[in-house]
C-alpha cells in the first residue's frame, strides 16, 4: 500500500481515461465521464492531453437522444508502434505491431544453435531491422525469452539453450536503441497475449500452457501477470511426472516435458517406426532421425493407430498437470498454445476427459479449455503486449 | 482501474497511516509522515481520527537528535474484538481475538456427526458465547469452513460434511448479531493467518498446505488472498494422483486426499497391524479400528520401521505435490499445517528432499518448507485477520 497524492491521483485518473477509450473502441466524452465517475472536466483535459501527443483522435459523431449529437473518441491504432520479439525457438521471431495487436511487419532470423554472443547477434540484428521497419514513432521493445527471466532489472538468469546467464539484456538493448526494453518468459508473455488482444480479454484469470519444444504455462490473476518471488512461476514442465522417467535438460528425470514436449512426441514416434511393422512410420525404420513433427502429424492424420494411441497418451498426461492446475487456482480460462496444439480439436478433447476425470468436478466444470486464436504470434503479441502494459497502462 | 476521488484518497490514506502503525508497533507522526510520504497535517488529522474512535493510543516517548522527543502512536489491540470460527473439523472451535491475534478467550463444541440446521444450531451456540465473552466491542465475525464458499455473497456453496448446501450462513450470522460476517474457505483463511500473524509477515507470496482429515491450500500472492473464478483455488486434495486409486469423497479415485491425509494415514496403518506381525501395531490386529492418529504417531516415536516407512510414503507423495505448487507459482515460503504436522521436522525433511527431486533445482532452493508456528489456532485466527483485512485494511 502506498500513499494516494495529487499527482498519481491525475496520472492514474489519465490512464484510465485512455484504457476506457481503449476498451470501448469509440467513446463520447461524456460517456467516458459517466461510466468512470469522472468530471467532465477532469475528462476533457485528459483527453486534449491525449489529443495533443496523437493518441486519441475525434473519429466522427455519435447518436444522441436529444440535443447535440457527440464526439467519438478513439485511439489511433499506429499512434506508435510496438517491437515484440520472440526468443523461444531456435528461430528469432519478431515483428513491429500497433497498439491494437495489428501485426504491421514480421521479420525472423534462424539461430542455427548459435548461442552466447553470436545469439546476442542475431537479437540485434532482429531488433535493427525492425527499428527500421517501423513507420511510427516507437514505445519500446518488448522480448519474450526462453527459461527464468528477471523483468524487474531486465536481466536473462538463466536461459539454457542459448548458453546465457545473468545476462543484461534490458541494459544492452536500452543502450544500443534509447527506447524502454521490457523482458520476460516466453511462456508469461504468451499469458499477457491472451488476456490483451486474444480468448482472455473478458476474464480476470487465466492460464495460458504452451507446449512446444518446452513446456511452460504464464498465469494472469486479476488481468496481472503473476511472474512469482523469482520470477519462475509456470515453470510446469519441470515437475517431475513419472519415476525414473527420461532424462530432462534440466538434470532431473521424467519432467512433464520429457512426456509431452514435441521432441517427446517425435521420441516416441520413432520408436513406433522401428518397433511396429503396423504403422505408417514403419516405411521410416532405416532412418528413424528424419522423423519430425510434421511425419507425426501426417501420421496421426491418416488415421495411424499406433500414432494416434500415442498422441492421447500425452493428452491425458498434458490433462492430469492441467487438472493441478484448475484445482490449485480455479482460473475460467485456460489456453493451450504451441506447436502441440496442431493436433487440434481432437486432441483438446482428449486433455478435457483428462481434466474431469482428475479434477475437483465443480471445477474443472466451470473451466473452458481452448486452443489459442493468436497462432505462432502469440509471444510476439505478448511482448508487444508488456511495452503496453508498462508505458501506457492498457493492460 | 477504478477512477480515484478525493474521499477514496482519503480512505486510502487514512487505512495506509493505520496500517503503518500497525506494522511498526510503535512510531511518531514524523516518522509515519515520512516513511508514507504524506504532509504532516494530513496525519496529524487521520491519527486524531483513530485516536478519536479508540484505536490508536499515544504510548511514550522517542528518542530524538535534537530537539523535543517525538510522542510515539501505537495500535491498542484491544481496542476493538474479533470473533473467529474454525468450522473444519468435527469440533468447531472459536474464540475472541485482539487487533494482534491474541487469543483472549477460546470455546469450542463438538459436532457429533450432526449436520445441516443442527450444525447449524451448533454455530449459533458457539458464536452467542464468544459474543457475550468479549470484552471490547466486536470489529465482526469471520469464519473458516470447509469446503467451496461463496465470500462475496457469504454463501457455502458446498460442505458436504456438514450437508450444507448453498446455505447463506453470512446473512444468517449478520441478521442475529447485527455484526459484519466474512467467510471463506478453511485453508484459505489459514494462509491469511499466516501473512497476518505468522511466519509470513513480511513476505509477499506464500502458500499454507493443511493436512488433516481433508488437504487443501490456501495462497496468497502479493499479500492478498487469491480465491480463483469460483473461490475454488487451493483444492489440491482432489487432484487425481494415482490410478485407479482409492475412493475419495469427492466422488474420484486416487486424489491426494485419499493417499496423504489422516484418514489414509490411519487406513495404513490399519492395514500394518493386520498384515504385519512385526509391527507394533499388531497388537490392534483383533481391533485395527481402534487405530487413530495417536496410536500411529506412538509407534512411529517408538521407531516402528513399517510405519516409519508408510509415514515416508505419505511425505514423498505430499512433496511431489508440494513439487508442483513451488513450480507453479515460485512463492518463497511453504508452511505446513494440519493433524499430520505432528510427525515433525523429520516429516518436513523428507518432504523438502521429494521438492528437491520433483521440482526445478532453482525454484526448489529458493523456497523455504516449514510447519506453521500458529498450532491448531491458525483456521480461528485467519479467521479474525478476514475481519481485519475487510473492516481496518491491515492484512
């Protein structure tokens, strides 16, 4: 709790003016003054302010009952634009965005298992292109990354596949580019997505599971990511699921990740292509290593049935960690994202029955469970999204 | 985002120069003024206010550099009574609370099976005597019971022991003694007894796991009660462990409920002095259902080795769930609560150590596990911080 002074009373009361026009899509000035509570002063002077650095914009005359027919209000889209990139996967994804989640470029680079400094390369590299492609002025740069992040000094602690620690990554890009950096997990910032421009816009809690070559989840409570006391809430795909179990890279054995991941899933397809003269993949068994997730896929679509026995035996194991989930915190909405969710509808079914048979029946009841409508964007947008929340509060 | 008027300000201001006092057991309107950064006159204003209606008292004098010694404010604890009510077990206990959780006088009656309108009448008995043996005026009523409860509308929507279903027992409460009522969930309240009174009073996130006849959670994340979509959050108990597993009330198999909680414990043991003619629990073989919780805890003191090691058992399959919770949501603090908190520090040992193997090695090192400090008082006593957080603000 922290004192309430003048000042944080006006700059709260502008924000939330911006957010109501934000949220409305066009607003009268008197509307916005009835549904916060605010004088029509108060209001009028916080959106001249707005006016003024090209945020808000008059768009055109509303209805009215009687007398003169009011002004609508409402944020410019490309007022300023946005720099969301992606560090999950061993593609650099990134991509300028307007302050509604319009993707207006995209641009990627490989990593080709580069990591260290050469890593760091290609971020800048990404990032520069970027900077150049935007046609608005920019609000920041905001990164998702893979493994334990520390937001508060922007700093990587830990990102295994890319060979970093304790890197300053906040630091080094506000230098090289004088724009506010904002970092975070990839998995935290997929949250952040889903509760701004995605499924999660109307609810005040959810969880959002990406399963991909890792497996993580980002929990939004209260529409505010929840990142824990050091920053590792979500890291679900290392708790240890079955004993012994596979090695993880995390050192310990039989994670969620080593049974559900997608190089789980290829793992597992390649012992069904040497083991079982029955299936598709068996055409594979002089090369079992050139089986990827797209054989799997095409498999599992052509109705494979050792395939298919295989792929709803990781949904229900991704259900019994999502069942933990609904009971430990009762979110409305949880949403899968990541290259996993290709097995589609099918395969979401599989992860409910799991959930209702092993959760709390009240619970998993009242839980919706979706595949993300933000695709292979989804940590680019919420990366994007970060930048929003922090400088302008629309989150 | 609500809009911030001059009264809210006001309110905000008044409860953070309270809480500030609260906080720091004894302080000086300077100090206050500095450390909340507030004018002067704004908390001479709002402490005259306290002290007006009894709350804050002066209580000696400072020291001082220079000039004359500042008069230091304290918080009276007696000021004002808090009733709690622990409705979780087959007794139901309560007691009159001072403004520090103080317990000024303790009543408890038991239940005897009974359920619906008789438990009913069982907590109308209970909460009239606590009434009457106050001593200060009654700030309110907070209740902890078990099972699924509506807190904003007062309501338990379901406590199947007690056979109440969606009884508006907050309603009820405040028609007879004309008093606020708040309710929750037991485990839930637990964890706000925890960061109110216990060990986690000056940390952020923590979760408090109670192990007795039910398991459950309660989680508090940045110092506020976190109770999900439904007030659901925390029903870690029926979350399906292992398959099939045995019958839990809730309808499922194999919950962590049926396999860590004191009935498993004793169903266990049971089984030992049946099967087990080296036990020392054998002695029960002609009456195994003359084993409770006492019977087991002698014979793992006398150092029976098959109940030490179903004891073992039991903590390695709490610690894989403890495992998932720290994964979850990487809180600094863990506190164990509950019947089964008797087997002690070599119980919380090999909980610790399962965390370790089931958990990412970071997130496991950075979390402490320990059994709460509060006894079997910490349901009536998170109770009473209910009240304090709702009527002064001070949790």
């Amino acid at each position: 709790m922290k004192k309430a002074t003048r000042r944080q009373t006006k700059a709260h009361n502008d924000r939330l003016i911006l957010k109501t026009i934000y949220d409305k899509g066009e607003i009268s000035r008197a509307d916005i003054a009835r549904l916060t509570g605010l004088t029509r002063t108060t209001v009028s002077d916080a959106v001249a302010a707005w006016m003024g650095n090209g945020l808000v914009a008059e768009v055109g005359v509303g209805r009215s009952a009687r007398g003169k027919p009011p002004i609508l209000l409402s944020v410019v889209d490309d007022a300023r634009h946005l720099i969301g990139i992606d560090l999950a996967d061993n593609v650099f994804r990134g991509a300028v965005v307007d302050l509604r989640g319009g993707i207006r470029c995209r641009h990627s680079l490989p990593v080709d298992e580069r990591d260290g400094d050469a890593a760091l390369a290609v971020v800048y590299e990404l990032v520069g292109e970027l900077v150049a492609a935007a046609s608005s002025s920019i609000l920041g740069i905001g990164i998702g990354a893979p493994g334990l992040m520390d937001p508060r000094r922007g700093v990587v602690r830990n990102a295994v596949n890319l060979d970093w620690h304790d890197l300053p990554l906040g630091y080094l890009l506000e230098e090289r580019y004088q724009l506010p950096v904002y970092i975070a997990n990839d998995c935290q910032v997929a949250a952040l997505a889903e509760c701004t421009f995605g499924r999660g816009r109307d609810v005040s809690n959810l969880i959002v599971i990406q399963v991909g070559r890792g497996v993580g989840a980002g929990i939004v409570l209260n529409r505010s990511l929840y990142c824990g006391d050091g920053c590792g809430a979500g890291e679900i795909g290392h708790v240890k699921f079955v004993d012994p179990g596979d090695r993880c890279r995390c050192g310990h054995r039989g994670c969620l990740e080593t049974l559900v991941s997608t190089r789980a899933i290829v793992r597992r397809a390649r012992a069904i292509a040497l083991d079982d003269p029955g299936s598709a993949l068996h055409r594979f068994a002089v090369e079992p290593g050139a089986i990827d997730l797209d054989a799997v896929f095409g498999a599992f679509q052509a109705g494979d049935e050792q395939v298919r026995s295989a792929i709803a035996d990781v949904a229900r194991v991704l259900g019994r960690a999502v069942a933990g989930l609904v009971c430990t915190l009762n979110v409305e909405c949880v949403i899968l994202a990541g290259r996993v969710t290709r097995f589609g509808q099918e395969w979401v079914e599989l992860i409910r029955d799991e959930v209702g048979r092993a959760a709390l029946a009240a619970l998993a009841d009242e839980t919706q469970i979706q595949i993300t409508e933000l695709d292979a964007d989804i940590v680019v947008l919420g990366a994007a999204a970060l930048i929003l929340s922090h400088e302008l509060g629309l989150v």
